[in-house]
C-alpha cells in the first residue's frame, strides 16, 4: 500500500510538524494584520480630523476651511463639520457606497455629541443608516461645541486585510512546498538501499532474476541485499529448470493431433490446445452459445464426465457425436496428494477413421447403384430394338433417344470420376488471371436469377467487396459457386432465400452460400464432400434434377487446387451454409 511506505511515513511526519507550526503562526499573524490594519485606519483618520479641527480653530471662513479639507483628506473618506456657530457640512467622497450622514443623526448618537459638548475624542465602528454598510468614524472636538467626523467603509480595510490574508497564504504554501520537497529528498536518502531492494523484489516477481541490489552501505541493509543477491541468482536457476520442463510440455500438448483439455474441480478450463479449441467451437456452435464471452461455459458432455470422475475418482471413456463429427474422450482424474485435484480429457476425433470404413463399404455399392439404372435402362431399350417390340419409326426413334440420354449421363459420371481422380491425384491444371470479382460474381448469379424466380426463392447479394481483383482460375471458381448454389436451390422451399455473401480484401476471397431450406442431417455432415454423396431425396425440392453426387467433392478440389479450404454448417430444418476461402498468395 502507497501509505504503509517508509518515504511516505517520514515524509509525513514531517509535512505534519511544519503544518503544525505554520497554522499556529497563521493564526498570530492574521491576528495581528487585522488589528494592524484597523488601528492604522483609526489612526490615519484621527490625524485628518486633527488637522481639520485645527484649522476649524484657526479659520473662520468656512470657504477656506472646506477647500482645505477636500485637499487633506482621503478621497474615499467623508468629512463631517459641525461648526461653532451650528453650520453642518459633509464632504464629498469617491465611495458612492458610503452616505452622507445627516445632522439629526449625529445628533441622536450620545457618544459623537459628546466628543463635541465634552470636548472628548472618539473612535468607533458603526452602521451607517438607511443602509448595512459598516463604517469606522473618529471624532475630534472644536471649540465652542463644534466638531470634525472622519468616517469611511470598512471594505477598504477588509480589502487591505484580504490581500495580506494572501500573502500570508501564498508565504505558506511556498513553506510547504519547499517543506515537502526537502521531505521528501531526505527521506529518500534515507530510506535508498530500502527501495532499491524492493524494486528489485518487484523486478524478481516479472522474472527478470538478473535483477541485482546495488550495496550501497556495510551494515545489516548491505548484509541483507548480499543475501538477497544470491537469493536472485538460486530462484533464476530453479526457474529456467521449471521453463524448459514447461516449454517442452507445451510443445508436445500443442503438436499432439489429439485434443487436450485440463481442468479443475470447479469445471474451469486450465489447459486446451488447437484439436480442443475446435471440438468446443462446433460444440457451441450446435447448442447456439455465443463464441464472444469472455468467460466460455464448459460443455455439458464434459461437465458430466467431470463430475463422474470426481466422485469414482477413475477414468471415464465416452463417445460425442457433434455437429457430424465422431469424438471419443477419455478422461483422467489428476492428484494433489489424495484428493482429486481435477481432470485431464483427451479428445479424439474419430471422423475420418469412420469415415474411411463407412466409405469401403459404401464406394461399390454407389458405383453400382449409378451405374446399374443406365445400363438396365441401355439393355432394356436395346432388347425391346432387337426384338421388334417397337414397331413403329417413331417409337424406335424414342427408343434410341433414351438409350443416348442414359449413354451421355453415363459419360458424363466417367468424366466426373477421371476429372475427380486427376484432381485427387494432383494433377488439376489451373488457368489463373487476374478476375475482376464483382463483375464475376454478377455474371454467375444472373444466371440463376431466372431459375431461383421460377421456384419463388428469393436469391440475395451481400456485397463486402473492399479489393475488387483476385488471381484465380475463373472456370474453375465458376464450376464451385455454380454446384453451390444451385445445390442451396434445389433444397430450399418456395418462399424461401439464398444469400450469397462475397468478401474480397487484401488477404483472400471469402464466400457464404446461405440457405434456409431442409438442411443436411448432422451424422451426413462428415461425408458431404464425399463422392456419391447425395442429399435425402425427401428434402430435395427439385425432384426431376438429379445429380450425381460428385458435385461437392469436385468443388472441394477446386478449392485445395488454390490453396483454399471449404467447410458446413447445417442444422435440420434451419438451413446450410457452405464456406469457401481462396488466399491471394496462393501459388500453384
């Protein structure tokens, strides 16, 4: 705390003494000031109406007499005559705040009657009427029962005692600034080798354990930084131990393919590397939880588990299905003694093993199923030709039509499969310039304008366009956005709508196809990139166009072919959204 130092307790201490004796010294001398200043007033006036008197005495011409005391007196003062012979006059005076007094006034007060019938001098404070200005008036007798009244405002001597009250204040201050300046300079000579230590126990606390105490004396202080040396230099060999152990920790937790997630009783998440940082954000994302707070709950699965662990204290092994994907978690209880200090959970994601299984099984069965229905189709046609079943021209013309339908949709699901193997394989040959992409983008969404009026979808544009150019191969690029969107199309009902959102800047080109149709189930989304991935024909609004299913898994080669990355978002019956990115530093 800033108050419990040692610099700041002298400093203290002794700003309280000088403030002690400056206080007590202020009080003397504004004391004194105020009776100075008044007493000086009283006595300048006293003199003035001493020299009027006199000369009332001497003088008889009562012309002579005011001239005289216009020039003797203070210009802010009034002079009041009352002469032997019963004439009353008052002077002028720059105060317009102080009245002139009447004689009748005079009159009534018993102590200025006296300074004229008793011949007595006066001196006194006082109200003047028909006002609340405050006033010293001096009386000095004349003979014959006359007299002279000095008398003017207190404010000019309140002024005077203000503006020492100042100079009395400013005298202080400048006292205690010099007082805490020489405070402060002498309690730091002091108290030096004690700061230093404690500035380099703080530098010791951030870590910089080469941080030495100066010794400065050959007392116990410099005894004390001795020790406190060879303090620094034992903890910074201790510490580049626990470093290295720790580094090589974080590499390896880091590296690992697998998930990692470290927690304590108390559910709070410790440790978490790249694997488990995406496993929560697909988990966040399946249950809606805003990725932007500060404090991110832990997963319910994991809560759980967590809590089992705890109470069997003993490893739970538990599979995760989210978002698609196949997670399996194994996790383990940590020690702190014998209690269960909290869990570490390793977290797998098993997808592409299932994947890989799911699709030996599946890639005969798909071949078979797309190519059995033409070639049925091919046999039947040709026998009903040979055996004369179509009689007529015009049914064998149909006939032979159909047959070349299903032997171009045939070809064309060969030609997808060399073009998909050649782009497997790496050898997708690209033909990249440079693309103005709001012109592009444009041109492809005008051709579905048409179609996407036809089936009362609503196909919107979200243009986020800052750098208008990007080097890609436009065929290619075309070939995606239009497997895209007419795949967001052909799922999404009547009233529905498409969004396309496009983003191009300095870094890359960033597009969202937005759909709120049908939406993929959640065990489809591994596999949707896949070959011969068809969506449930149930929540396919176009029920006569059908593809062929490597639609998706071309537009995924495309995008790696520009060094770029495509992922899926669906929820059932909310909708999809497809992903794409291509950097502008792609090389190929």
């Amino acid at each position: 705390m800033f108050w419990r130092s040692v610099v700041v307790k002298l400093a203290i201490t002794i700003l309280l003494l000088v403030c002690f004796v400056l206080f007590i010294l202020s009080i003397f001398l504004l004391q004194f000031f105020e009776n100075f200043h008044l007493n000086e007033a009283e006595t300048s006036m006293m003199k003035t109406a001493t020299k009027i008197s006199y000369l009332v005495d001497e003088q008889e011409d009562h012309q002579v007499i005011q001239e005289t005391t216009d020039l003797v007196k203070d210009p802010n003062n009034r002079v009041v005559i009352i002469y032997p012979d019963g004439d009353f006059w008052v002077s002028e005076s720059n105060d317009d705040h102080l009245y002139r007094l009447e004689e009748d006034w005079i009159n009534s007060d018993s102590e200025l009657v006296e300074v004229m019938t008793n011949s007595k001098e006066l001196k006194k404070q006082i109200t003047l009427p028909h006002s609340d200005v405050d006033a010293i008036i001096v009386g000095k007798p004349v003979l014959n029962n006359g007299g002279v009244f000095v008398y003017q405002s207190l404010q000019a001597v309140e002024q005077t005692k203000l503006e020492t009250r100042k100079i009395i204040y400013l005298a202080a201050g400048i006292a205690l600034v010099l007082t805490t300046f020489f405070a402060v300079f002498l309690s730091t000579r002091i108290t030096s080798p004690l700061i230093k230590m404690r500035e380099a126990a703080h530098e010791l606390t951030r870590g910089e354990f080469n941080t030495k105490v100066p010794i400065l004396t050959h007392d116990e202080i410099g005894d004390l930084a001795i020790e406190f040396n060879r303090m620094g230099r034992q903890l910074k060999f201790h510490i580049n131990a626990l470093r290295q152990e720790k580094e090589q920790f974080s590499g390896i937790v880091t590296s690992m393919a697998d998930g990692v997630v470290t927690l304590n009783r108390n559910g709070d998440m410790i440790i978490i590397n790249p694997p488990a940082e995406k496993f929560l954000e697909n988990w966040y994302f399946e249950y809606n939880v805003s990725t932007n707070l500060s404090n991110k709950p832990l997963p319910t699965e994991l809560k759980e588990v967590l809590e089992e662990v705890i109470g069997g204290e003993d490893k739970v092994l538990r599979e995760i299905i989210i978002q698609g994907r196949n997670y399996v978690m194994l996790m383990t209880p940590l020690y702190d003694g014998s209690q269960v200090r909290g869990a570490v959970a390793v977290i797998r994601d098993m997808t592409e093993e299932r994947r890989l299984d799911k699709l030996r099984k599946d890639f005969i069965a798909n071949v078979s199923h797309e190519l059995r229905t033409p070639i049925s189709m091919l046999q039947g046609y040709s026998e009903a030709i040979v055996d004369d079943i179509a009689e007529s021209k015009e049914e064998k013309n149909e006939l032979a039509k159909i047959i070349h339908d299903e032997s171009l949709r045939m070809g064309r699901l060969v030609n997808e499969l060399l073009d998909l193997a050649r782009m497997e394989a790496g050898h997708i040959q690209l033909n990249k310039e440079e693309v103005e992409i709001q012109a592009f983008v444009e041109r492809i969404l005008k051709k579905f304008h048409g179609i996407a009026a036809d089936n009362q979808i609503e196909l919107l544009f979200e243009n986020n366009i800052t750098s208008n150019n990007a080097l890609l191969d436009p065929d290619r690029v075309e070939q995606v956005f239009t497997n895209l969107i007419d795949n967001a199309i052909r799922h999404t009902e009547e009233n529905g709508s498409v969004k396309v959102s496009v983003k191009n800047n300095e870094n890359e080109l960033s597009v969202s196809i937005e759909d709120n149709g049908s939406g993929i189930p959640e065990e489809d989304l591994p596999f949707v990139f896949e070959r011969f991935y068809k969506a449930d024909k149930s929540r396919t609004r176009n029920k006569e166009k059908k593809g062929t299913g490597l639609g998706l898994a071309i537009a995924k080669n495309i995008v790696n072919a520009h060094r770029g990355s495509i992922s899926v978002r669906s929820k059932l019956h909310q909708g999809t959204t497809f992903t794409f990115n291509i950097p502008k530093n792609s090389k190929s």
